[in-house]
C-alpha cells in the first residue's frame, strides 16, 4: 500500500480507499484477514488510530469484521449482489472529470449549461468594462474587501429581496468564483471528515464530487415529482450534516420541492443541526405557473446557505457567483475568505455593479426568459414531428433542458456518442444517478438552439440515434 502524503486526502481516507477498492475489485476475497491496526500503522509509518479510524469506516459500511481470534477481516457474508451494489455506489461517488461539461473549445447545439450567447448584449457589455477599465482608480488598485466589491453586494440585496423573497444583510453576501467557489468556501468551513451529506439522485454530480474530495460522504436521495424525498432521506442518513438541494427546479428531473417538503426539510434541519446548501441556479427561467420562491426566503431556524450564480443568465466564463450565509456565520466565513478564498477579478465585479444598477441586469433577465420560451417551444415541437415509436418528452415548468426518454434497454450514453460524431452534445440522464434507476433519456438544452434551426437540428439528432 503506497501512500501519497502530499495529496489533499487524508492519510485514514486514503488507506480506507485502498483496502476498499481491493475489496471491490475481489482482491480481498470474504473472509480474507487483515493486518492488525498496529501492524499495518508500524508498515505505513503512521499512528495507530489513523489506521483505526479507516478500520472504523469500512466496518461501518459493513465490508470489514472485528473478530477477537481471527483479528479483523473482510466480512464473510459479503454477497454478490452487496459488492455490485457498492460498486455501483463507489462510482459514483468518485470524483471523476466530465469534459463534455467542464470545458470545451466550441459550442454545440443542444450543450448544456450554455446560455444563448447570441442573445448577450455584448456591445453594451464591453462599453460597461471598457469605462471600467478607464475608472479603475488608485484604491481600487489595491486589496480590496475579501467578502467582494461591496456594491456588487448591495446590488444583489435588493435583487434577492426583489426577485427570490431572501431578506438579508450585506454582511451575509459573499461573492465567489461561480457556484464551485461558493461550495468550496462552504466545505473549509463547515464540513468534517466523513461528514454525511444528502445529495439529490440523480442530481448535479459536480457537487456531489467536490464534496466528496474534500472528505464528505455522499447519501444518495431519491427525487420524484415533488422534489427531493426527505422522508427517504432521514431513514437513510438521520443525522447528516449537509443536504444539497434545487429546490426551484431540480436538477435533471425539473421538480420543485413542494411547500410541505420545504417545511419538513427546515424542521428536520433546525432540530438536527444540518446545513443546507440551496443551489440556485437558474431561478430566473420560468414558463408556467406561478415562480417558485427560494428556500432562503422561509428559513426560519436559519440553516440554508443560499448560492447563486451569473452563469447561466450572463455567460460562465465570468466565474462569477454569489453566497449568502446565516447571521451566525458572517464571522467564520469572512474570516476564511480572507485567508483562503481569492476574489474573481475586481474589474468583472465592478462591471457587473454597473450592469445591474443601470438596470440591464432585470432588462436582459426578461428579455432571456421569452426568448428560451421559444426556443423551448421550437425544441418541443420539432420533437413532437419527428417519427418516434417509444420516445417521450418531459419538459419542466422552468429550467434549461427538456428530458427525451429512449426505450427501456437502450444505451442512453451510446447515444450521446453518436450525437456528439454529428456535432450535438446531449447528455445522457443516466450520468447523474447514483443508485437511482432513472431508465435512459438524453438532457437538451434549448437555450443554444435558435428556434429557426430547431426542426434541421432534431431530425439530424434522429438520424444519429438510428445510425
């Protein structure tokens, strides 16, 4: 067993890992005994309670037994269908890089997390930071407030009372780089190792991911139609310390969370002591019914750290996003972002401020929402003339994508490879489950696709998945 005392895991973590990968990959058959924990500590050349405290972990997962003659082992009764099921879940779990949605040179139809770019006002945009640029002043040449640029955040006060029903302080605001900033100020703060967080399934596995390399442990929680179940979530993890949760729009699926979960999720936080993380991430697309507001606004026991985000409504490569926290917390949270959480560029906040004071910001937002209306209509109707013998399509209330669901046995991410040979770059649903059987279906952005090219585009679509 090698290990790397300059990785960012822990030293028990990454002795855990091991021993757990051999067991899943039948390297260490049931039944196999271990070395004793001071062994193993005397071979590795660390103190005994941290190979204890991996020992810990693994019996508590049930892989490992404590046996007062045989000493420890691998738990005899493991059975088949128990290892495929852990292998399904240490899978899933392990942070694994999806380059389709992190980065790619150009932008495809259909590619999620892309914002209609043709639509971006950008010679108001580069007007705004060119006379940034020319303002920059001597003081703001210098450190500036490690909470962020403090009328950005007064900005964002109004805006949030306004538009998401959260009443809150300037204090409370901290602006972060995107939502992968703000959920990394929040796990070097608040999270422990080996601290269960509840985690939507499917859902958004980028932050599944990042809390799990930084020491979390992942519960899957099943989604139906009102949201995130928390009865199935406090059967499976009654005292976890984190829930991540879309309430407004869950993310694939599109649910909200109904005003009975909401309630039973903030009671069952207030009384437990858990944090929850509300990702908020494109509130501002709706198209029927009536806006759902944010969790934050009804946080009575005060447990929701609120994240938002200027990706999805102006463009991502701004890494632009904010964070708004508890009163309790200001103090710890401040204190972090000035040690250990660099500022996104002062020039990009400063023109924010100004695109969102000028009224911009609330003029663009509307104009977005009508024309992903129709892009979205477009889609649907494309959809609905194509030639489609078993296919369905679920198109959320709000949101960016809509749900086309293949037949039951099909590979939904073959198809995404014969989609992305033709230059489409759908996703497939089945990439955001842990264990939840969400049958094969393919996520479509609509908010790239301008509704003049949607039918050449759905038939092209088509002709890939016949191929």
């Amino acid at each position: 067993m090698r290990l790397d005392r300059g990785d960012a895991m822990p030293i028990y973590r990454q002795i855990e890992a091991r021993i757990r990968a051999a067991i899943l990959d039948d390297r260490l058959a049931p039944g196999t005994r271990l070395p004793s924990s001071r062994s193993l500590a005397s071979q590795l050349a660390v103190a005994r309670a941290t190979v204890e405290l991996a020992y810990n972990v693994l019996a508590g997962d049930g892989l490992i037994e404590g046996h007062a003659a045989a000493g420890t082992i691998v738990a005899p009764r493991l059975q088949a269908d128990h290892l495929r099921a852990a292998r399904r879940r240490e899978a899933a779990q392990r942070p694994v890089i999806q380059p389709s949605l992190i980065w790619s040179a150009t932008t495809r139809p259909l590619q999620m997390g892309v914002p209609a770019f043709d639509a971006f006002p950008r010679k108001l945009w580069t007007r705004l930071a060119a006379r940034t640029a020319r303002g920059l002043s001597t003081a703001q040449m210098t450190y500036q407030d490690t909470s962020g640029y403090e009328p950005l955040r007064r900005e964002l006060v109004r805006y949030l009372a306004i538009a998401r029903g959260v009443v809150c302080s300037i204090d409370q605001v901290f602006i972060t780089a995107g939502f992968q900033g703000a959920l990394g100020l929040i796990a070097r703060i608040l999270l422990k190792p080996d601290d269960e967080v509840w985690v939507e399934d499917p859902g958004y596995f980028f932050g599944r991911d990042a809390l799990a390399l930084a020491g979390g442990r992942p519960v899957p929680v099943p989604v139906d139609g009102d949201g995130l179940d928390i009865a199935a979530g406090m059967a499976r993890a009654p005292e976890a310390r984190f829930v991540v949760v879309t309430p407004t729009n869950q993310f694939p699926l599109g649910a909200s969370l109904t005003t009975a979960r909401r309630a039973d999720l903030l009671a069952w936080a207030g009384a437990n002591g858990t944090w929850i993380i509300e990702d908020d991430y494109d509130s501002e697309f709706r198209y029927r019914g009536p806006k759902m507001p944010a969790l934050k606004s009804i946080d009575a026991p005060g447990r929701v750290l609120y994240v938002g985000t200027f990706s999805k409504v102006l463009f991502p490569a701004l890494r632009l996003g904010y964070l708004v926290v508890p009163e309790p917390l200001i103090e710890r949270f401040a204190t972090s972002a000035a040690l250990l959480q660099p500022q996104p560029s002062l020039a990009d906040q400063i023109t924010a401020t100004a695109f969102m004071a000028e009224g911009h910001f609330a003029r663009h937002v509307a104009r977005m929402r009508g024309l992903y209306a129709e892009r979205r209509e477009a889609l649907l109707q494309a959809l609905a003339a194509l030639p489609k013998p078993h296919w369905a399509v679920e198109a959320a209330a709000g949101g960016m994508h809509v749900i086309v669901r293949l037949p039951a046995g099909a590979d939904d991410a073959a198809a995404v490879m014969r989609a992305h040979a033709v230059g489409l770059s759908p996703e497939p649903l089945s990439r955001f489950a842990m264990e939840a059987e969400t049958g094969p279906g393919l996520l479509l952005s609509f908010t790239n696709l301008p509704a003049e090219t949607a039918a050449r585009t759905m038939r092209k679509l088509h002709r890939a998945l016949q191929a």
